[in-house]
C-alpha cells in the first residue's frame, strides 16, 4: 500500500530535488546537510515505492514515476503555501458587509461621516448597523457584529479595543426649566421627572446605586432606547436627562437646553472601540475599524475632541 510523504517539508525536499536533480544543490537550496537530505531522499524513495532518480554516466535521469510528479506536485505545493499566505486587501474590490453596534447618537451624528469616506474608496462595501445594548458583548463574539463604540470600564476577554476618551455625566434640561438658574441640589434631582435612556452604553446605572445607598429613587417616568427622542421630550417638558458631558455639551449648543454637573460624584465613562479577537489580524477588519476609529477620533460629536478641546 502506497504510503504518501504527507510531511510538508517532505514534499518540499521532493519538488527541489526533482528540479535539479542532484542531492548536493538540492541541499543547498533547501539548507540542509548533504547528509540530511539523503535520508529525506532515502525515505520518499520508500514512500513512493520508487528510485526517483537512475543513475546515467555523470548525471541522474528521473524515473517515469519521477517525471509524472513534478507538474502536479508544484501545483500542490502552490496550493499549500497560498493557503498559509497573507491575503492582500485591496478596498476598491472589497463585498463584504460590515456590522456596527452603538447608540443612535452615533448613527445620526458619525455614521454619515463614516459613509462619505468609505464609498470612494470601497464602494461595494455594506454596512449594517444595529443598537447596542450594555454588556451584550456576546453579539462580537457569536452573531457577526463587527465593531462596538461603547462605555467600558475594561475590556471583557477575548476583545480588542482602541481608547477614545473619556468624560461623566452631567443633567441636562431646558433652557426655561425651573431649575435653569439655580445649582442642581440632590433634593432637586431627586424631585424632578426624568427621562432615561435605555440602549446603548451603561451610562447611568451608577446614579440609582448612589442613590440607594442615601435613601432615595429619583422620579423616572420614561425609558426610551433612542437620543433623539429623549432629546424632543426634555425639550418640551421639566424632565431631566443624565447624560455624558460631551453629547450634553453638543446637545446644549445646538438646541435650548443646558447642563449641570450632578449634585454627587459621577463615575468617569470610559470610551472605547471595541471587537473581537476572532477579527484581530483579518486585513479587511483591520482597514474597516482603522476608517471608524478615524471618524469617530476626529468628530466633533465625539468624546476625543471633547477631551483634546
């Protein structure tokens, strides 16, 4: 029974050998001993169940068997070693769809910046983007989310992530609230209606374990999944919104609202882009997350900016 040199280097040894047909320049092109390479030539002549090489004068001819195996064994070896290469990324020839979890603060405010710089350059590259929900990392690691802007205080394991920045919360309210021109005291935060927000990184849970421990609930009277929302409804009503400083900050310049800091310690908000290990060395992840981190760097509605300005 034919027992085949499945060694890798086995077969590498074969195809040098059968391309220059001598035992002395085959070891040296491979860099092996003379004497390494006649065992290796010793042990596929006993694999093969065939000399190889014959003798003729002052040269060695192939064998029939010899000869039949070049071209297909250089294609083999073609195919092995392109399966252990690099792939090369080019962007222009990118299909792939890419998939994003964050806030709809961030799909309204950078996905579209995000978009204008990626089409010229990978034009058939598809984006999805879902709404993330704090901690449910398991989206990165089983159902094909590729990229996470979220709050974290570490990175879980198993995930890869580029710092942003970071900030706390602040409340914020409008322009004519009742509470607009005084300092916010705990007994006034705790008086007012508030509206939360519910999706998206873990911004405000620290406020309700600050509060417990003194006693105290504050007034929620709506949980919403969306910015936008929250946004509309503290601007029509005395609710209150705990939010990170830098969107306050954003929020208070483009509409009648203002901010103040709360009236206890805020836990600091740690930014990050997240992902998972499983996408770490891929080329076309690499590109995609290099283009998201850029925008989300350089974006006004960002935290990096608020912490470089």
């Amino acid at each position: 029974m034919l027992k085949l040199p499945l060694n890798l280097n086995l077969m590498r040894s074969l195809d040098v050998l059968l391309e220059t047909r001598n035992l002395t320049a085959a070891a040296k092109l491979l860099g092996i001993t003379q004497s390494a390479m006649s065992r290796q030539f010793a042990q596929l002549r006993i694999d093969l169940d065939d000399p190889l090489l014959v003798r003729e004068g002052q040269r060695y001819l192939l064998t029939q068997r010899a000869d039949a195996l070049r071209v297909p064994l250089r294609e083999a070896l073609t195919n092995m070693i392109s399966i252990f290469e690099v792939p090369q990324f080019e962007p222009g020839f990118c299909k792939r769809e890419f998939s994003i979890c964050g806030s709809d603060y961030i799909a309204d405010n950078m996905l579209p910046e995000l978009v204008r710089i990626i089409r010229p350059l990978a034009p058939d590259v598809k984006i999805s983007f879902r709404i993330w929900e704090a901690g449910h990392y398991r989206l990165l690691a089983d159902e094909g989310v590729d990229l996470v802007p979220t709050i974290a205080n570490e990175i879980p394991d198993n995930l890869h992530g580029r710092s942003m920045g970071e900030d706390q919360s602040v409340c914020l309210m409008r322009a004519d609230h009742p509470l607009a021109k005084q300092n916010l005291t705990l007994e006034d935060y705790v008086h007012f209606p508030h509206v939360r927000i519910g999706s998206g990184g873990d911004k405000d849970s620290f406020v309700d374990r600050y509060l417990s421990k003194q006693g105290v609930v504050r007034d929620v009277r709506l949980t919403v999944p969306f910015y936008a929302s929250a946004l509309r409804i503290v601007m029509q009503n005395d609710f209150l919104l705990t939010i990170p400083e830098h969107i306050a900050v954003v929020m208070a310049r483009q509409n009648s609202l203002i901010w103040k800091p709360l009236p206890f310690e805020s836990q600091v908000h740690r930014y990050w882009l997240l992902w998972h290990a499983r996408c770490h060395h891929d080329p076309a992840h690499k590109w995609f997350r290099d283009q998201v981190f850029a925008v989300l760097y350089q974006s006004m509605h960002g935290v990096t900016q608020f912490n470089l300005g």
